[in-house]
C-alpha cells in the first residue's frame, strides 16, 4: 500500500515537471507566431495611420497625393502679326516690312471682364549682355548728351552694367504680348478683398487714367506688381509672376543680336521714347502696327518693366546660367544709399529715355518701393 501511494506522487510529479516543460517551449512559439500574423490593409486604416502619425513620412507622402493638379491651359492659337528691320538713324522703307504668320501662339486668360493675350516664348539659348563692339557705340551715343565728364562717367558706368555677355539657356514660358494696361490693373484690384494694397488708376499726371483704359499702369512699385501676380495666381490657379532678366532679354532680342529686336535703330512712328516725336506721356498699349519676332508689343519704350531679379552692378559673379532670376537678400545700388527698400532691375526703357536706353541689353536699377512715371509692367506664366 506504501509503494502504491510512492509510485502515484511519482508520476503527479512527473505530469507536473513534462507540463512545465511544454509551456516553456509552445508559449514562446505561440506569441512569435501572432506577432506575425499580417494585419487586414484597408483604405481607411492606411488613411487613419497617416493622419495620426502627424508629421511623419505617413503624412508628408499622403499630402503629396492629394496635391492639386496645375489648370490646363486653353487652346493654343496662331496670329498674324507684322515686324520691321530699321536702320541706322530709325530708317524704314516698305521691304523691310514682315508679315509673320505663325508660329508664334498664344492662349488668352479671361478674368474679370478683361483679358490677357499670353504669348509661348520657346526654350532656347542666347547672349545675354553687351559685346565689346556695342559697348563703346552704346557709351558714345549715351555721350551725346553729356556736358560735363560727370555725365560721362556715369554713361561709362550705366552701360558697363551690361557686361560681360554670357550664355543663357531659357526655358519655355509664356509673357503677355502687351504691357499689362490700367483696365487689367483695376480688375485684378478688384480681386483684393483684405490687404488692399493695390491703389486704383495709378498714373501720373499727365493723362487722365479713367479715360485711357487701354494705357500701360505706371506709378506701381515692384511689390505692387508682385501682389498683382498673386492674386492672378490665385484667382487662376496658374502661376503667374513678373519675368526674369534673362527671360525679358531673351523675349526682347527674339532670335537677334543687334542693339534693337528691330535692328540698329528706332523709328520714332512705333516706338515711343524721348526721339524726334517726344509725347512726354505713355501710349495706348495697341497702338503700335509693328512688333518684334516674338509678337511681343513695346519690348522698347513707353514704359519700362519691372523684372523679379534683385540688383546687380554688371554680369561678373556669376549669375544663372538657366534663365532663372538673381535674387539676393538685400540689395543696394553701389554709391546710392538704400531709403526705400531693395533695388531691382527694370528694363526695355520708356517715353522719357532716349533711343540707347530702351536697347535690349539696357538695364537699370530702382527702389522695389519706388513709384515713377516711366515704369509699368508685364507679366509671364510660368508652365513648370
């Protein structure tokens, strides 16, 4: 009977160390084997981790997709237009007369009861600058006016401020054929609901604004110009800003070398600068019969242009070779203190500057808070 009840605390004692045995190995198997049990992948539970994870790669991937797809553009349209070779001296006989039928095009915004015509500038590479030959025929013809050395000087310096030439590649864009008028101005105004910032029927005195819908708007700061640009942008959903240097050259020049889009001179009778016929106002903006290669009107005069680039005295330390614009923090005009803010390029000249500062190359600075009489805008639409 003692043996029996041995053998029987035996074998509990058995059962008990093979169970404990059997747990320590099969638990360890069992958790490993839940853990790697596949979750069920929903839309929902993807779309919840993301959203939960705040700032992680979750997040920033899943903003990625829901990003907005540019407009699509309108489209594309060819026109006819005319261009004209002039002389030396603003000479013009009819065979220098061209009719260009394509393949220039255009695609026109409509907003707020006004238009823009928005005109395809092809990629392509160019010399952006003054060479050594035009140079000196630039500072001579800056002289003539000059009566003191003062004067000379300073025409040294203004044209040596295109230099040195360099090679530009431009990427396509599209720039309004005309400069942007006081019509289009004052619709655009009418989208700024908040800040404001966009005074109505700026102009100077020398014309009646209310009347003249079709002039260009001048009197406007750079940063007047740019708030433009932006509630168009907004109100379009395309990504329009002021040009580049590079690309208002480039637009300028349209395929040519010399001093003008038109050749080595100007004629007074379609352009309108300080020359034998001086207005001493701005122009309607279609009022011109001849344009330059790119269809673009008033590339040289009436007004000058603001450009988004900052500043710079010349071409020396390396300024972007791919068309883009030369920004820099803050910029001031070498021997001018800086009152009002940044200095930034304008371009093509006006009705109040002689033939040798409306050329394609001429550049100068101005206070991005400044306003004048002689200094407008135009816009581009930036595809990219």
């Amino acid at each position: 009977m003692a043996k029996r009840r041995l053998l029987t605390k035996w074998l509990v004692v058995r059962f008990i160390i093979l169970a404990a045995l059997l747990s320590s190995i099969c638990l360890p198997l069992l958790s490993q084997s839940t853990r790697r049990k596949p979750r069920p992948s929903t839309t929902n539970s993807s779309t919840n981790s993301n959203t939960r994870s705040g700032s992680g790669r979750g997040s920033n991937k899943n903003k990625a997709q829901v990003k907005a797809s540019p407009v699509p553009l309108p489209a594309l349209t060819t026109y006819v237009f005319k261009t004209v070779t002039v002389g030396e001296g603003g000479t013009l006989q009819a065979k220098d007369i061209v009719e260009i039928n394509g393949p220039v095009k255009y695609f026109t915004q409509e907003i707020g009861g006004v238009s823009f015509e928005m005109v395809e500038i092809r990629e392509g590479v160019f010399h952006m600058g003054t060479d050594e030959a035009q140079l000196k025929q630039s500072i001579q013809a800056c002289e003539q006016r000059c009566k003191d050395n003062q004067c000379r000087t300073a025409c040294d310096k203004t044209v040596r401020a295109e230099t040195p030439q360099h090679s530009v590649k431009v990427r396509t864009f599209y720039m309004s054929r005309y400069e942007v008028t006081q019509a289009q101005w004052n619709a655009i105004r009418e989208l700024d609901t908040k800040n404001f910032q966009l005074p109505l029927n700026p102009s100077s005195a020398t014309h009646d604004p209310t009347q003249d819908h079709d002039r260009p708007v001048e009197q406007v700061m750079w940063t007047q110009a740019k708030e433009f640009c932006r509630l168009l942008s907004q109100k379009t959903g395309r990504n329009y800003r002021l040009p580049t240097e590079a690309e208002w050259e480039y637009a300028c020049r349209a395929n040519t070398q010399t001093p003008f889009a038109f050749g080595t001179g100007l004629n007074p009778n379609f352009v309108n600068y300080a020359g034998s016929i001086d207005r001493r106002t701005t122009i309607p903006v279609n009022n011109r019969e001849y344009a330059n290669g790119f269809g673009l009107y008033d590339m040289h005069g009436n007004v000058a242009e603001w450009c988004e680039d900052s500043w710079h005295d010349d071409y020396v330390n390396a300024p972007p070779k791919d068309g883009s614009a030369w920004i820099d923090k803050r910029t001031t005009r070498r021997g001018a203190r800086d009152t009002t803010g940044s200095f930034r390029v304008v371009r093509g000249g006006s009705w109040q500057d002689a033939a040798y500062a409306c050329r394609c190359a001429a550049r100068k600075s101005f206070p991005e808070g400044g306003r004048n009489p002689g200094i407008g805008f135009r816009i581009v639409f930036d595809p990219r």
